[in-house]
C-alpha cells in the first residue's frame, strides 16, 4: 500500500494505523471558478443550499419581522418544555460516553498514528484548550447566572435568601450560595465538554487516523460508507452548518447587547436595537478586517491580546474583591456541583421549571450548537494525544478555566448581593429587575476602578466577537469547501457578513427570546447527529492499534 501523504495541511498519520480506503478526493465534487477578481471553491450542494437557506432567513425576518417575532417568542419555551428531557438525557449520554472511553483500552489509541508526536508542548496545548473555554458567553454570564441561580430559579428547589419583600432570610444564605455556584458550574463544567470533546475526537479520529477530510460527514464512514459523500453527507454537513451559524450569532446577539449595556454605563449610549445593529455591522466590519489579514495576523493576534486582558481583568477581580471568600466558595461550589450534579443531571420529575427548561434545556442546545465550531479547534491542536489524555484534559482543563472565572466574577457578585442587599447594584439589576447585559458592569461598579475595568470589559466583549465572528466563518467554510482548509478568503467574507446579519435580524426580531429559540431548534437535529457520531467513534476505534 502506497504511503499516506499530507492531504490539504492534514498531516498524514505516522506509524502503524488503519487508513479508510476510499476513491474519494478531498475537492472532489467542488465547484471551482472566478467571479470578476473573487474566486470560488465551494461544495455544491452544501455551500448553495446553506447559504440559499441562510439569506432566505435573513429576508424573511426583515420583510415579515412582526410575523418572525411572533413565530421566535413561540418557538423557544415550547422547544425547551417539549424537548428538555432529550436534551438532557443527550448530554449524559456524552458525559458517560467520555468517561467509558478513558477507562476502556481504546483510550491508548494515539490521534495521528502510533509514532505520531504532539504538535505542541503541554504547556502549549494546556493554554488552547484554555483559550478554547473562553468567549463571550463567560463575560455575558459571570455575573449573571450565579447570583440569579441563588435567588430567582432556585434550582432543585433550593430555598431563596430573600423573602417576597427582598429582606435577607439569614439561615436560607448558605445553601443558596452554594447551589448558585453549583448550578452554573453544571453548566459550564463536564456536559458541555463532554458534548466539545466528543465532536473534536470525530474530526480529530477520522482525519488524522483514517486519512478522510477534516468535515464532520466524514466521522460517519463507518456507518454508512461511501454514501456519506453522497446526499447523507450533504445533509448532516448542513445541519452542521446551520447549527453551528445560528449558535455563534446567539453569541454575538449576547455581545452586542452586552456592550450596549456597558456602553449606556460608562458612556451614557442610549440601549436600544438599532445602537446594537449598529454594534454588530461595526464589529463585523473589523471582523471582515481580520479575516483579511489571515490567521496568523488576525484571530491568532487578537486571541492573545484578549486572553492577557481576560487574565488580568480576573485577577484584578480576584484581589480587589473579598479574595479569601472566593476560594473559600469556589471549594464549596465544585463540592456542591460534585454533590448534586446526579439531581441537576436527571430530566425527569422534577419541579425546576425555571432552572430546568429556561437555562439547561437552552445551555445543551447552545454548546451542541457550538460544538464544530469548538470541536474543530481542539481538534486541529490535539494531534499527537492519546484518546485518554485527549479526553482528559479537554474535560478538565477548560472546565476549570470556566468555574474559576464563575467562581471570582459570581463570588464577588454574590458577596455584594448579601453583604448589602439594599444597595447593591447587582441585586438591582438581576434580582429586582432582570437586565442581563448590565449585571457584569454592576458588579465592577462595586470594585474600585470602576471607570476603567468597565472600559476593558467592553473590549473584552467586542474582541471576543471579533474573534468568534472570524473562527467561526472559517470552520463553516472549511465544511462548506467540502473539507479544504485553504478556500479563497471572499468565501469565509461571505459567512462572517452573515453571522452577523442572523444576529441582527434576530434582535430585530425579538432580542434574547429569539436568539435562544434559533439555537434550540438548530441545536436539536444536531443532537442527534452527534449520538450517531458517538456511535461511529467507538467503531473507528476498534480498528486502531493500540
């Protein structure tokens, strides 16, 4: 058998494997041309039936919005009320599906071939999957989800400590302090990892083991053979497509509002939609800079420059803040979510409505969503690993990363809410009168320097869009291209100026109840495509030497 050669900056696997043989070239079925000075390289089915569908949406929202409002307010508590025990039993089956694979023998299997060595020092890749655990969703929901946890949604029951007058019930603080730390780590800790590592695996397995295009159609072959590069395929790269679009313009929709917010408290800027379409078309305008410039000189750039001031910006937060307390709470926290994560994981008979169907049933639909996005990322930075330290650390590292920074901007937050419940601004804002996007800057004005680390968490948030916006239209080209990492770049224009237009229209077509009932619907055909796809690893797996 001829050696495996590098297919499209895949490397090819080194040492004893077991390459799937097939006719199929990467490209193979592209169509390819020149449009005035912009060229093309696209799938066809996928990349026309995606897009058609993508702007098609787009006009359907702006020429009918009163009709899109009604439909998105609809959609959404009727999806997570129907759907929540799929969700939730779907996010288990992740969780158990990891665990079973690090204590079974194919958790020795090497990604890339048995002589294959890492590209990156654990140093190195202990900091990507840290960068990985990072974004938008930590700045919109730090604050936010911690304290509402504690008093509002009451998850599994969980006493408020405040009475229906908002006076502090002293004996109930504990526990709701510890269970508002718990349900948000459940969130944010091992299911949607699991969910990340499962996708990244498919695509990690497949392309360096198998020798297939890096596209999630191909984790498939050992299911349905030759015919994932048929219709089969083109339909689960579209769901993927569609899913992993609508999850990153949730995102940005939180951002934009968000930086509104911060906006209004620092600057006085009016909060409204047409300042926050204005935010996203700006944004997305130095987005489109940035996928112009490339990877090296664009999103690699802007990530290292965010994770230093996301560094420095928790750390600040940390010591300007009751420091002792956190780490106190956050040992309290992981003992909590350790404790309860069986009763915060069981879909079925229980009273938490507000917990169960408003935050977790959207919270597994959003990372579903995300997952190509994420999965695709870890993937390209993870060959060398064995499955076991693979799983491992993608489960551990960036869940720790995700409660450490709950745990500081939650704690503070927390702290100021008990310690003066009658003048704190972030009782104010999430308690008495729920405003989302403002509850970090309210808890930053109760920290010294408020003017400043307001100004930054602003940035922050704009350049953790930019850098969503620009990864996030490369992932849907490369799947889009039929599994070609280097497409022309008017492609990737095309899917960065549409993540931003899905956003826009969808805050125009009922703000934060839109954008959720978007990602479910998309998240939920996804979910079973990614059950399936558990399937098809662990039978790659059997065939690979250990």
């Amino acid at each position: 058998m001829a050696e495996p050669e590098e297919v499209q900056g895949i490397p090819a696997p080194e040492g004893d494997t077991q390459l799937i043989e097939t006719d199929y070239e990467i490209g193979q079925d592209n169509l390819e041309g020149q449009v005035g000075p912009f060229g093309f390289d696209i799938h066809n089915p996928v990349f026309m039936i995606s897009a058609l569908s993508i702007v098609a949406f787009v006009f359907y929202a702006l020429a009918l919005p009163e009709q899109a409002s009604s439909l998105f307010g609809a959609m959404r508590p009727w999806l997570t009320s129907t759907f929540d025990w799929f969700f939730m039993s779907a996010a288990n089956i992740f969780v158990i599906f990891c665990l079973a694979l690090i204590v079974s023998p194919y958790g020795a299997v090497r990604l890339g071939g048995t002589d294959a060595e890492p590209d990156f020092t654990y140093m190195g890749w202990f900091a990507m999957l840290f960068a990985a655990g990072m974004g938008i969703g930590l700045m919109f929901f730090g604050v936010l989800e911690p304290v509402y946890h504690m008093a509002v949604s009451q998850p599994l029951g969980t006493p408020s400590p405040f009475d229906a007058d908002g006076n502090l019930i002293p004996e109930n603080v504990a526990r709701a302090k510890e269970m508002g730390l718990a349900a948000t780590i459940y969130h944010w800790g091992l299911h949607p990892w699991a969910i990340y590592a499962v996708v990244a695996l498919a695509l990690a397995l497949f392309s360096y083991n198998k020798g297939l295009p890096l596209t999630i159609r191909s984790a498939f072959y050992p299911i349905f053979g030759e015919k994932v590069w048929g219709w089969t395929g083109h339909i689960i790269d579209i769901i993927a497509v569609f899913a992993t679009l609508f999850g990153l313009a949730t995102s940005l929709g939180f951002g934009a509002q968000q930086a509104n917010a911060g906006l209004n408290h620092v600057f006085g800027v009016p909060i409204d939609t047409t300042v926050q379409v204005i935010l996203i078309t700006l944004i997305t305008g130095v987005a489109l800079f940035s996928v112009l410039r490339g990877l090296d000189g664009g999103v690699k750039l802007l990530s290292e420059i965010n994770m230093g001031i996301a560094a420095l910006l928790l750390l600040f937060v940390l010591f300007a803040g009751p420091t002792l307390m956190i780490f106190t709470d956050f040992g309290q926290g992981l003992l909590a979510y350790a404790k309860d994560i069986i009763p915060l994981s069981n879909p079925i008979g229980r009273t938490d409505d507000s917990y169960r169907d408003g935050w977790t049933a959207f919270y597994w639909a959003w990372w579903i969503s995300w997952s190509p996005f994420v999965g695709m990322f870890i993937a390209r930075v993870s060959r060398g690993r064995t499955v076991r330290e693979f799983i491992i650390c993608v489960l551990l590292i960036p869940s720790l990363v995700c409660v450490l920074w709950m745990a500081v901007f939650g704690g503070v937050a927390i702290d100021q809410v008990i310690s003066d419940p009658s003048g704190s601004l972030v009782k104010a804002q999430v308690i008495d009168s729920y405003n989302p996007p403002l509850s970090l800057f309210a808890m930053l004005e109760g920290l010294p320097l408020a003017s400043i680390t307001s100004v930054i968490a602003i940035v922050l948030v704009i350049v953790f869009f930019v850098t969503s916006s620009d990864s996030g239209s490369l992932v849907i080209d490369t799947i889009t291209a039929g599994g070609k990492v280097d497409a022309p770049v008017p492609q990737r224009v095309f899917w960065a100026t549409f993540e931003g237009a899905v956003a826009i229209v969808l805050l125009i077509g009922g703000g934060l109840s839109a954008l959720q009932a978007m990602v479910i619907s998309t998240g939920l055909p996804f979910t079973l495509v990614l059950l399936v796809m558990c399937w098809a690893i662990w039978k790659g797996l059997r065939t690979e030497p250990r």
